[in-house]
C-alpha cells in the first residue's frame, strides 16, 4: 500500500486495490504454500487483468 501512495495513488484507493489484489490472490492460490506464488509473472495477461480489475474498480 505504501508503494502506491508514493506512486501518487489516494491512500483509500490504495487500500481498495491492495485489498481487491489479496483477494483475488487468495482465491487464485488458496494454499499460502503453493509453489506457483514463487513464479507470479507480473506482466502475464491473467495478471494484467487483475490489476486492471482492481484499479478499475469503484
């Protein structure tokens, strides 16, 4: 959260989108132990989409 506020992001908006990004997570990988959580390929299309689903978000 701290990294998008000093990104110029609202500190509620922040916390919208760390919490939409957790959750999706969270669902994604239910097991905090999967191995996949290793590899997250930040710039893959499945994660784009999420971002952008977060901070689109209202």
């Amino acid at each position: 959260m701290n990294k998008a506020v000093e990104g110029g992001m609202e500190e509620l908006d922040a916390q919208s989108y760390c919490d939409c990004m957790q959750d999706k997570l969270e669902k994604k990988y239910p097991n905090s132990g999967d191995p996949e959580l290793l590899t997250l390929d930040m710039d893959s299309p499945a994660m784009k989409t999420m971002v952008n689903d977060c901070l689109l978000k209202d």
